[in-house]
C-alpha cells in the first residue's frame, strides 16, 4: 500500500486553498478592478517560479467523524519564487478572506516570509489590501481579551517589518484599501507603488468619523495625498503597472547588501556628446530650466528610473546607470523654489542616501541649490533641522560620490553637495554659481550704506552686481584650485562613466555601519 490517498487529500486541501475566499468573493474582487491575490503574484513573478508554502494553512471545519467538511485558507499567500531570474520572497494579502483582515491571518505566515528573506538574504517583496494588524474589535469577542500590541511573543512581525531594510530591498505595493500596520508594512519599504484607485491610512474613514472628520477613502488616503507627503513614493494606474515598476526597481539593487549591485551590458555609447546640453541652462540666472532631460541625457538610454516624484519637489532622485553600472541621482530642480533645499526635500535626500549606503550605490549630484529655503514657512517646518540630518547623511555615508554644478551651489546647503572629509569627484559647467549667497540678494545687506548715499542707487547697485560677477567668475576659482575642473558640459557622460567605472572596484560587500530607516 502506497501514500496516494494521503496524496489525494493533500491535493483537494490545495484545491480548496486556490479557491480563496471563494467564488462569490473572487468575482466581487474582479468586479472592482482589481486582480485576486494569487493573480498578483503570478504577474509579479517569473513564469512559472512560484513556490507557495503554507498553502493548506487555515480554518477547517470537521463532522463527528472528523472529515473535513469545509475550509477556508488563511488571507496570506507566501512563499518564493524569482524576478528576472533572481530568488525573491513574495507574500500577500487575500482581500476575500475577511478583507485581508489579520483575524482572518495566521500570524506565523508573514512572518515566516520576512525571516526567510533575512536569513536567506532574499529581497522581499509585499502585496497589500486590507489591514493586517491584531484584528478589529470584535477579535476581543471571538478571543475573549484584548491584544496587547507588541506584547510577549508578537512583536517580531514589528522588529522584521523595519530589520529587513538593512539587509534586503524590500519592495511593497499598495493595491487596494491599506490600513494600520498593512499601512506601516508600506511605508517600511524601499520602493512602495499604488495603485490610484487604492487608499492607504493608520485608520479608515470609520474610525477617522469618530474625530468629527467625515471623508471618503480617497479623501483621507488617495494617491494624491500619499505621494505628496511622502508616505508612498510612486503612484500608477493599473496594477500590471504596479508590478513592473516594482521588478524594474528590483533591477538597479543587489539581492541583499552581502552582494554588490550587478552591472548590465550597455550599447550605449560612454562618449556620447550631446549638443543640446551647450544650451540647457539660461544665461539669465532668473530663468529656469529643465532638469529631467538633463538627467535623461547623461545617464544610459532610459535607465532613470525616478522616486518619490511629488514629494520634496525641489530635488529630483531616482536611481539609474552609467555604462551598465547602477547609481543613485540627485540633481536640483529650479522649477520648484528654484532649487531650495525644504525640510522635505532633505527628508528626501536622507532617504536617497541612505539606499544608496545600505545597498552599495555609488552617487552621482547635478547640483544646483541657491541654499535652504527661507522665510517662515521653512523655519516651521525646522528646515535647518532636517538640513543638518541631510548634511550628516551625506557626510557619513562611505560611497564613491560625483558632484557636477550646474548652477547654483550657495549657503550651507550648497556646501553640502558633497561629503566633507573624505574624496569625491567634482566638475563644474561653465554656467555654475557659488558663494555665501547669491548676489542677488546679499547686495542690499552687504552695501546698503553705500547704496542709500548714492544719487541713483538703483545704477549704482547695477555697477556692483556688475564688478561682483567678475570677481566670481568660475575661473577666477579655477585659479585658486577651489573648484577643479571646469569642464565642457557635452563632456559629462563620458566623466561620469567613468566615474561608474572606476567606482566599481570599491564597492564592498557586508552591512554598512547604520541602517537605512523608512
């Protein structure tokens, strides 16, 4: 007598687990546009890769004989599978199962995913939609006490959430309502996606209603808002959207920080020039300019993959390669306080940073920053606090760094462009600027005496702009070895790859000495 009967059973068990929360429920998930979780993963992962685990954990229902009589699957499908060849972890939430509610979730499943991609240091990729926390209130009911968050034995779910961003890339897509620690598991990713028709929130309209504030799910957590706050980095239309811009950022990071990232064949010419760049940015200091073509130009043909778009918008960042070579970017975008650094905008440089520390990337900064944003708004926001977090990131952080001023490079935060106290490799374009602080502001303060005793102040502050700008002219730097290079702008590719090129060498394998946070 052979196992086939057991065989048998395991496979209707598996049967009865592909059904999810069943038919009706699957059909209502489809109906509102969105696909069912085990669709999700298929499209998230190479054909065919996918090894689910756990498949047969759930509720059973039992006769008096005990034979099974119904089942219904945990809300969490996990397991391993690949991405572009590369063995990943993947784990999601089942939204027709108690609408991926955790009372509803064996907790050990999540869990296992995150340990697995730890301790086989395997990028970790999360597909969200529902809450996945303790439960809802009537959990207190059908337990018959209340959960303790984080109490003995349930915080390492908690610890792995946020560990794991020191070790692996940990990818996460929001694709329907995302709620407490579904909401927290979002945010503690590398790269998190949406969908736009998806919401995410500590807690749903609801719970919110009870503080007076009654708002539809898009009102209180859309795209919108969660972009622009930099909550969720990325927001797209469809979910087949969602899953290719989660491979593709998967493609620039190495599989865990005991690799360095891998470098991709390039047809792309290390030489190209590019004439358009002799007249990218104006002569009038005043005009802007755009910066994204710029990046695009100089960096391999279609390799700028942008993050966090709407958020601290005065600087742009995003990862991207140079002759094969994945980097991270940072370039200033004068269309937005024309460059300035707000206290957003440093959040979002500490977070650049960061990755690029944790995963082995080198940095290249287009630089152009007339300094910290001013004014009360900024002194608000504690500006000069989140500059100083940005200027230690920086200036802490042990990668190869390029700077190439473009234009502006004032203030403190000009100053920061590049870490202190060790090499990076610096380039100015002809158009570059630097100083204190620009002229056009610094003139009334530093010659208002001189400006009031004239008979026309208004010509005499255009013949001390006039012999300033002389003064500071770019070569007269040059000359003092304080800047050193000035360089051809159509020569930047070629500098910059080879940057790439002779960076790679240095890029060292292991954990870095702190840890990337969310």
């Amino acid at each position: 007598m052979n196992w086939q009967p057991e065989l048998d059973e395991l496979r209707r068990r598996e049967a009865l687990a592909q059904a999810l929360g069943g038919a009706e429920k699957v059909a209502r998930q489809h109906q509102a546009g969105r696909l069912d979780v085990r669709a999700r993963i298929l499209h998230l992962l190479d054909r065919g890769s996918f090894h689910e685990i756990g498949a047969i954990a759930g509720k059973a229902r039992y006769d008096d004989n005990n034979d099974l009589l119904s089942f219904i699957p945990s809300n969490c499908v996990m397991g391993r599978g690949s991405v572009d060849g590369r063995p990943v972890v993947v784990v999601g939430d089942d939204f027709t199962v108690r609408g991926g509610s955790a009372d509803a979730t064996i907790r050990e499943k999540p869990l296992l995913a995150e340990r697995m991609a730890s301790e086989f240091r395997l990028p970790i990729l999360r597909i969200i939609e529902g809450s996945g926390g303790g439960g809802s209130v009537k959990t207190i009911e059908t337990t018959g006490r209340a959960n303790l968050p984080g109490g003995v034995g349930s915080a390492l779910g908690f610890y792995y959430a946020t560990a794991n961003m020191a070790l692996v890339p940990v990818v996460a897509l929001g694709l329907g309502s995302v709620a407490g620690l579904g909401a927290a598991k979002l945010a503690a990713s590398h790269y998190s996606v949406m969908t736009k028709s998806s919401a995410m929130f500590v807690a749903g309209p609801p719970v919110v209603a009870r503080l007076g504030q009654t708002l539809g799910k898009q009102e209180l957590g859309g795209w919108q808002i969660q972009t622009r706050s930099g909550a969720v980095d990325d927001a797209v239309e469809t979910e087949e959207e969602a899953f290719a811009r989660a491979r593709r950022f998967l493609s620039y990071l190495p599989s865990s920080v005991f690799e360095v990232p891998l470098v991709m064949a390039c047809a792309d010419d290390p030489a190209r020039r590019d004439e358009a760049l002799m007249e990218a940015i104006p002569r009038d200091p005043r005009k802007v300019y755009k910066m994204r073509p710029i990046i695009e130009t100089l960096v391999d043909h279609g390799s700028f993959f942008e993050t966090g778009m709407f958020f601290g918008r005065p600087i742009i960042t995003g990862l991207a390669r140079l002759h094969g070579r994945p980097v991270a970017v940072m370039a200033g975008d004068p269309y937005h306080y024309g460059g300035s650094w707000t206290a957003e905008a440093c959040q979002k440089i500490v977070r650049l940073v960061d990755l690029a520390e944790v995963f082995h990337l080198p940095v290249v900064h287009l630089v152009d920053c007339p300094g910290f944003m001013i004014g009360l708004e900024a002194e608000k926001t504690a500006t000069i606090r989140h500059g100083v977090r940005a200027m230690a990131a920086i200036n802490q952080c042990s990668v190869p760094w390029c700077s190439v001023i473009l234009r502006n490079a004032f203030g403190v935060a000009g100053a920061i462009h590049q870490p202190a106290g060790r090499l990076s490799l610096r380039y100015a374009w002809p158009s570059a600027r630097w100083g204190s602080l620009p002229l056009e502001g610094g003139i009334e303060a530093a010659y208002r005496a001189e400006l009031d005793a004239a008979p026309d102040p208004e010509a005499r502050r255009g013949e001390i702009e006039t012999r300033l700008n002389k003064l500071r002219s770019p070569f007269r730097t040059a000359e003092s070895f304080w800047v050193e290079e000035i360089i051809d702008p159509r020569d930047t590719r070629r500098l910059l790859c080879e940057f790439a090129d002779l960076a790679g060498p240095l890029l060292t394998p292991g954990p870095t000495h702190f840890a990337i946070r969310p």
